[in-house]
C-alpha cells in the first residue's frame, strides 16, 4: 500500500475542509473575514465583567476566612 503524501497548503479552492463543503451556501454567505471581531479584542463590558466577578470572589474568600 503506498503512503500518499499531502501538502499542508490548499491550493485550490474547493479543496476544503469536509465539514465545510457539507455546509449549505446560506450558511457561508454571512461569512466575510473582515466582520469577525478580532480575538484579542478586548472590551469595557469584558473588563467590567471581570473586575464584577474578582471582586464577589474577592468578597468571598474575604468573609469565609474571618
């Protein structure tokens, strides 16, 4: 049995990931790159969020320990 090597970069479009090509065009069609937020973006509501909930914890541990 010969071992077929594959490249790691796709160089035609169709050659895309299975579950991809399964998915129906309407699924893809809202999915333009440059909409997605980026990951490292951080906003108010994030640091509001976190800072809310280290403060309960904070609290928390405050009042169990006295």
């Amino acid at each position: 049995m010969a071992m077929r090597r594959r490249t790691l970069v796709l160089v035609e479009e169709a050659a895309g990931h299975p579950f991809r090509r399964s998915l129906p065009p309407h699924v893809l069609a809202g999915s333009d790159p440059q909409l997605v937020p980026r990951k490292g973006a951080i906003s108010l509501k994030d640091v509001r969020e976190f800072l809310m909930a280290y403060c309960a914890a904070f609290l928390a541990v405050s009042v169990f320990i006295s």
